[in-house]
C-alpha cells in the first residue's frame, strides 16, 4: 500500500543544512544516523543472517560452483530488493506527510493523502492530517469572512475608527475617519498620533471612561463623543480609537424637541385664544347693536367671564410649562426608602394606602423632588381607583443593585401608553398634563428610570420608579 499525495512537492531539508553539507549526507551532526539510513541497515540486519545460513549451506554441500553461485547471487539480490522496498515503504508515507504537514504551515489546506484507510496504523494518521487540513481550511474560511464583514461594516458606520500601534502610529482607518481628517488612507498610515492631531483624545487616562470634546478637524467640526480601549495583535499592545459625532444627532434632537413644543404650546394657544376671540368678536357686535338689547349687560358679563376663564387657564399652563423647565438639579444625601414611602402614603386621605414593607435601604437622593414624585404616583393611583372602589399598594424591593419603588392600583387600567410622557397631554379635565412627566424628569435626574404599564394579573396599573442604590 502507498501513501501519496495529489499534488507532489519536494521534502524540505532541514534548518541547519548547510552548516553541514560537506560531510557525509547520511550522518547528522553529533555522529546520529538519518532515519532513512536507519531503516536501511535494520532491514539489510533483518534479512543477513538468513542469506548468510542458506549461503553457508550451499557452499557445504555437493552442489556445483555455478549452482552455488547463482543461488547465492539471486539471494543477494532478492535480500537487497525486499531491504529498500521496506525502506520506501517506511520512508515514502513520512515524506508525504511532511509535504501536508509543510503545505498546511504555510497556509495551503488543499493538498490530501490518498489511501487513508481506517484500521490500519498509517491510514488513521492520514485521516487524522486530512480531517486537520479540512478543519483548518474552514476555520480560515469563516475568519476570511468574517474579516470581510468587519471590513464592511467598518467601512460603512459613520464613526471615525483609528488603530494606532505602541509607538501612537497609525495602522488602520475606516472611510469616515479619512473623511474627518480629510485625507486618503495612503497620506494617513504610519503617521503619529500628534501629525493626525489626535494625540489630545489618545493620550487620556487609562481606563477613562467615554468623553465627550469640542474639537475642530480639517473634515468637520463639533462635538465629539470620544472612546478609547486596548487590544494587542501580533503580541504588540495597539490603541483603538472612536469618535463619534454628535453633533449632527443633538441638533436633529433639539429640532424635534423643539417642533413637539411648538405643537404643544399651538394647540394650547388655540384652544385659549379662539373662545376668546369668538366672545370678543360677540361682544363687539352687542356694543354696536341699535337700540341696545335689555339683557346686553348680562350677555357682557357672561362673555368677559369667558374671557377671564380662558386666560386664567392660559396663565396656568404657561406657570406649569415654567415649572417644567424650571427644575432644579438634586441635592444628593442620604434617605431611608421605608420612611419616605410610609410618608408618602399617609399624605393620600381619600383612601387608606396599604404599604407593603420591603427591605431596609438607603439611597442618595432629594427628599424634596423624590417626595414629589410620589406625591404624583400615588395621586394618580387613587384617583384610578376610586373610579372602581378599587385599592392603592406601594411597596419596595431591592434586586440587580437597584432599588425598586412599585404603586399598584385597581383602576380602569390604561387604554394607550404612547402618550403618557408626552408634555401637557393629559386625559382628566382637569389635569394640566404634567405630573409624569416632571416625574420622570426627577427620576432621571437620579439616575433612575419611571414606567408605567398595565397589570398583568388584575386589572389597574402598576408604576415603577428604579433608583441606584
């Protein structure tokens, strides 16, 4: 059985060749023998003594001279035949796999040996370096393709990414940050940091955390959001860099904060300035009526009631509005949840609040605001439920390193949650539409987070206020 490869290549000679390649190509240095000498003398040894013996007999016994001659030739001769076949045999299969295993060093997976057989020795080992060389092609394939998508994705994000090696120099950039700095990939590699004019955002402190900068770059100006870690290729540490412009998503962030105000403060406008100018407009035709009516004096009153009405509830909503903006940043100090809860909902007399204790917890926070927050949870709860003579709990809960503060009622329940946080909406008649969203705002301000949703096992809602302990 031979063990050949599909595509033949030459055995490489060993590193230290040279060094002596005068001497005798069989012997090694330090006076071993080669392998393939080795097995060439194990197997002339293995086959001597029986030549030697049926030599012996030939000659001692009464045949003639060209008899024992030619005996003795045709064993000489099938000895050394049956000797170096064994030595190929031996030796071919390991130069195969010495070409597979070469090939598959210098990343070509493509070349097998044939006859790999399982159940005999040398066929598994063939097996083996086949299934070696096919699981290494795949893996090649999907790092292949897997650096293609990272190429592409690079290539695509409108994110400035620079790698820089220990020496700050510039070793890899994607289409946006040739973009920012204006210049082709070619004129950008192997630059320093400090010629980029990127050595402010590289040289920050180690383990610093995103930053945000205004900075001027020869392909845009703003404010950047600036992130920095470490990774090392080839075992030299690199720095990755990514900037990324915000100033383009604040800007697009205040124009639709600033048309969701327009569109609040128009609708509210409307709905204050057109009963006012419908009753102004009847006022006047009353005042130029001859002869005047008898009751003009009781019409007159009712209108600048109306008037009066209006802009009174117009003056409201422009005080809520300026109370909304107004908000003050907390004062941070220590506050027991337990006690501000138990406060909160003794304040609440229309029905009794049924407190369920939870764990004892402290967290840094403004009294004031977080009491106000509550103040609206609960308020909106017992106003849900004494539409159904339902019941009001809060409690508390600490889990995932947070705090949790929950207020369940047993009302109608919500029909839509789109616009709950929306400024001024408000669905009671005389609501001014911003409780949750003040709420919320206060909630944020610790660094905390407000939902409200729908009961899953009964009907009302449930408020969650989460606050880091």
């Amino acid at each position: 059985m031979s063990y050949d490869t599909r595509v033949s290549s030459p055995v490489r000679p060993p590193k230290n060749a040279s060094s002596f390649s005068t001497l005798d190509p069989n012997i090694r240095p330090g006076g071993r023998i080669k392998f393939e000498r080795r097995v060439t003398l194990l197997a002339l040894a293995a086959g001597f003594p029986a030549v030697s013996l049926c030599a012996f007999l030939l000659w001692y016994d009464n045949y003639s001279a060209q008899i024992q001659w030619t005996v003795d030739l045709l064993l000489v001769l099938l000895w050394l035949g049956i000797s170096f076949n064994l030595k190929q045999r031996i030796v071919r299969p390991l130069q195969t796999l010495s070409n597979i295993l070469a090939a598959i060093r210098e990343g070509d997976y493509s070349i097998r040996g044939r006859r790999a057989l399982s159940g005999d020795a040398l066929g598994e080992v063939m097996l083996e370096v086949n299934d070696l060389g096919q699981t290494l092609r795949e893996q090649r394939l999907g790092a292949m393709e897997a650096t293609a998508l990272l190429r592409t994705v690079m290539a695509e994000i409108d994110v400035a990414v620079f790698a820089f090696d220990g020496e700050h120099r510039l070793r890899l950039v994607n289409r946006a940050g040739e973009k920012l700095l204006a210049q082709p990939v070619t004129r950008l590699l192997d630059r320093t940091s400090h010629e980029l004019g990127l050595d402010v955002c590289l040289n920050r402190p180690e383990g610093a955390g995103p930053q945000t900068m205004q900075m001027v770059f020869p392909g845009g100006v703003g404010r950047w959001d600036i992130r920095r870690s470490t990774f090392r290729e080839g075992g030299a540490p690199h720095q990755l860099l990514v900037l990324t412009d915000l100033s383009q998503t604040l800007r697009e962030e205040e124009r639709t904060a600033w048309q969701r105000l327009l569109r609040v403060l128009g609708h509210e406008l409307n709905n204050s300035l057109a009963p006012i100018k419908s009753v102004a407009g009847s006022l006047a035709d009353l005042i130029g009526r001859e002869p005047e009516p008898a009751d003009w004096r009781e019409d007159m009153h009712r209108g600048l009631a109306v008037i009066s009405s209006r802009a009174d509830s117009l003056a409201r909503f422009i005080e809520s509005y300026s109370k909304l903006a107004r908000l003050p940043q907390p004062r941070l100090e220590p506050l027991k949840i337990g006690a501000l809860v138990s406060r909160v909902a003794s304040l609440e007399t229309r029905i009794p609040v049924i407190v369920l204790s939870g764990p004892e917890v402290e967290v840094k926070g403004d009294n004031v605001q977080l009491e106000q927050l509550l103040i609206n949870l609960v308020r909106n709860a017992t106003d849900a439920s004494l539409e159904t003579k339902g019941r009001v709990e809060v409690g508390w809960r600490q889990q995932n390193g947070q705090v949790e503060v929950w207020i369940s009622d047993e009302g109608p329940g919500l029909a839509s949650t789109a616009n709950l946080f929306v400024p001024f909406f408000t669905t009671k008649a005389q609501g001014s539409g911003i409780g949750l969203v003040l709420s919320r705002q206060i909630a944020e301000a610790h660094g905390g987070t407000l939902t409200l949703e729908n009961r899953e096992d009964l009907k009302g809602c449930e408020a969650r206020l989460r606050l880091p302990l």
